[in-house]
C-alpha cells in the first residue's frame, strides 16, 4: 500500500543532515556554525542561571505532583507570557482582548495558529487566503502553513548586494497582497538573515497592512535574545497592536530561556477594540480548545513552570534579564570580532553587515562555493545559503573562522 511512487523517500532534513556531518567530522580544529541553539564562550551549551535557581525550587516545592495541565496550559504561565509580549499595563490583557494557549514551544504556537486560521479564517472567500512570508524565512514556516493547505507566497526581504533588508522589495509585494491575505512577520532577529526592519519601516508596513486589510501573524521567538532589551525587542508587535490590528503570536521560550528541548511556548489571538472584543475572545478560545485537544490534549508542564516562576517573581525575572545581558551581549562581541577581523585582513567585500544584522544569525553573503570550500578545507559547518549561527563562535575560535574566510572569498 505504500509503494515508492506513493511515499517517496524525503530528503532529509537539511540542519539536521549538517548536524550529523559536524559530528562525524574527526579534525581537531572544526566549527558547528549551524546550530541553531545558544553556545557559552566554551562552545557548551548553557542552563541560565536563573533556570538553575527556578529549577532548584520546582524540586524543594513538596506540592508538585505529574498532574495534567489545563488543556490552555498553566494559567500563571499564559498570564505572565501575555504581559511578557504586551506589556503590563497594556489595554490588550486590561480589556481581556486576547486569549492565549501554552503550546508545544514557538513551532506548536505557529501550528495551532496555522490549523485555526485554515478551519475559520475567510471561509466565504472565493479563494482561500495565502499567508506571506519573507524570502528567505525559517524553512519550518513553509511546512507548518502547508501541512494545513494554507497556500503559500512570497515576499522578498533580503538584498544580496548591500546584505541588508530589501525594503521596497517588502513593501511593494505586501501592498499588491489580495485584502484578506495573511502576513508572517518575525517580531525580531529574523531567522535566517539577521536583519529587522527599522522602526520606521514597521510603521510603514503597518500602515499598508492597515489600509490594505492584511492579516498579522507574528512570530517572537527571541525576544531579550536580539538585543538584551525585553522592550525593543517586543516593540514591533506593541506598535501593530496600538494601531488597532486583530492579529496573531507565536511565542517560543526556547531561546531567549535556553529551554529548547522543555518545548515552552505560547499562542495569543489579539481581537481589535470593539465592543463585543470579550465575546470573540470567547468564541475563539472555545475552538482553541478543541484544536488543542484533539491535537496534544494538554501541554508539557516542566518548561512552563519554570518560565512561570522566574516570569512572576521580581528577583528572578531581574536575573533573567541578566542572563539575557550575557547571551545578547556575547552575541554581540563575536559579531565585532568578526567584523574587525575580516576588515583588519582586507578580505575582499564589505563586513559591516555582520554588525548591523542582530541576533542568532548572520547572512554572510557567502555563495554555495565558498561555503563548500569551507567545509572541505577548514571544517567550518554552515548551512549552504551562507548562514551562520553567531552562537557557535567564540574568542577561542573567531580568528580561525575569519581567516578561513579571508582564504576562501580571496
Ligand atoms: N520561529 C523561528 C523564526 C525560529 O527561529 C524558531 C526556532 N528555530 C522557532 C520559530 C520555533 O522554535 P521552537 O519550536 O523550538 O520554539
């Protein structure tokens, strides 16, 4: 019954493929630059502190049992998300106009968002609405939205000239986007580019959003990752919500709490101010919780708790931002030392790019040669579009990586 020609063979995924090439690989010098998670200066992986002292309580609390959760997720845990994403004061959770579920990490988030909007979003178009998203954009979201036929489109984001945003390119495919579309926006640290929007420029997309009756869906899965700064990076939903917009979030706790395996996250639908807003908040949350429950009955409950804890207690949500601080601002540092060691060689090109990009990842501007040759001669792993994840360096292997760089560009 299931025959080639019916199941073909799928190629395998391509970051986990890289993944396994790295590990293979017997060199005594070789850098991982595709991982997507963050590394300490030590290329180790890294528990927050903070995660550490949250999880020290879970276990001392002698109330904790393996109960289920609701089927929303932990209510501390959605309450706390919404005031993470919104704001404390903002009228979004102070007139109950959003609804959230804890979800399996930001992909459950996107996924619950992507099976709602397919069963009840313009069912009475005569075509069904298309969700736009950037080129390049995570290689999951394409998935994601097709594994629940909402079709698929495209709007450009990258220049390959100045490495930086392709902002009439954005604008001009957003504003000729059918009323009704739906829009993918990375909140922050756009995966894979590295490049945001300024705030001006959300503005303006806003602004065609709004006159042009397109649909938000945001996706925040590095928020107080990018800069260290919880605000900035949450700005760009903030402003879309104060402009009156239904929208969408995807929310992942995976990065910005180094929680990636725990699969935190969490869903929120936004209605606009209107004077039956709770009565939609209502009727969605009623059908959330049918998808949620025929989907995975009830969320995983340890990442939740212990985002929960440091998110409703003042000190260890002051030691998070800390912690935030450190992975931001090493982050930060490489991108520095890369830049100036580039420049102090004189390879070819410019390299300011890499500083101005901000967050997990950097698009170098390296072509599928270069980053071959980078495999093959120096055991530097990168993912062919020319990526790298800003993660895997560090002050021990920097300098390494920007000569080999400098060899394969001359
Ligand atoms: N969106 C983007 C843009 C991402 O980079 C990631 C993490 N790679 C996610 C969503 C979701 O990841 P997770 O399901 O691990 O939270």
């Amino acid at each position: 019954a299931f025959g080639k020609d019916i199941v073909p063979q799928a190629p395998e995924d391509p970051m986990f493929g890289l993944m396994a090439a790295y590990r293979r690989d017997t060199a005594e010098m070789k850098i991982d630059l595709g991982i997507g998670a963050y590394r300490d200066n030590n290329g180790k992986p890294w528990i927050l502190p903070v995660v550490k002292q949250a999880d020290e309580l879970l276990r001392k609390d002698p109330n904790l049992n393996h109960e289920y959760l609701p089927i929303a997720g932990l209510p501390d845990f959605t309450s706390a998300s919404q005031k993470l994403v919104f704001g404390k004061d903002s009228p979004v959770v102070t007139e109950k106009r959003v609804v959230s579920f804890q979800t399996i990490s930001g992909t459950g988030a996107l996924h619950i968002g992507a099976l709602f909007l397919s069963k009840f979003y313009n069912r009475s178009a005569s075509e069904a609405p298309a969700i736009y998203m950037s080129n390049p954009t995570w290689a999951n979201h394409n998935q994601v939205f097709g594994n629940v036929n909402i079709p698929t489109k495209q709007y450009p984001y990258f220049s390959r000239e100045t490495c930086s945003l392709d902002f009439d390119g954005m604008i001009n495919t957003i504003k000729s986007a059918p009323a009704g579309s739906i829009v993918l926006l990375h909140a922050c640290a756009h995966n894979p580019t590295g490049v945001d929007p300024t705030q001006e420029q959300w503005k303006q997309i806003a602004s065609v959003m709004k006159e042009h009756h397109l649909f938000p869906f945001f996706d925040t899965a590095y928020q107080g990752f990018a800069s260290g700064s919880l605000a900035k990076d949450g700005w760009a939903i903030n402003y879309f919500v104060e402009q009156g917009f239904e929208l969408l979030v995807a929310q992942s706790y995976a990065k910005n709490f180094g929680l990636y395996g725990e699969r935190a996250g969490c869903f929120h639908f936004v209605t606009s101010p209107a004077s039956n807003a709770q009565d939609t908040v209502a009727r969605v949350g009623s059908q959330l919780a049918i998808l949620q429950r025929s989907e995975i009955s009830n969320p995983p409950a340890y990442g939740a708790r212990i985002a929960s804890l440091v998110l409703n207690d003042p000190k260890l949500f002051a030691q998070w931002e800390e912690d935030l601080r450190t992975m931001s601002g090493r982050i930060i540092e490489m991108r520095k030392a890369l830049r100036g060691k580039l420049e102090e060689l004189k390879t070819p090109g410019t390299w300011h790019h890499i500083t101005d990009q901000i967050g997990m990842f950097s698009f170098t501007g390296l072509d599928e040669r270069q980053v071959g040759e980078l495999r093959e001669k120096y055991h530097v792993y990168m993912t062919k579009n020319g990526r790298i994840s800003m993660a895997g360096l560090n002050t021990g292997n920097v300098e390494y990586f920007a000569d080999a760089v400098d060899a394969v560009v001359r």
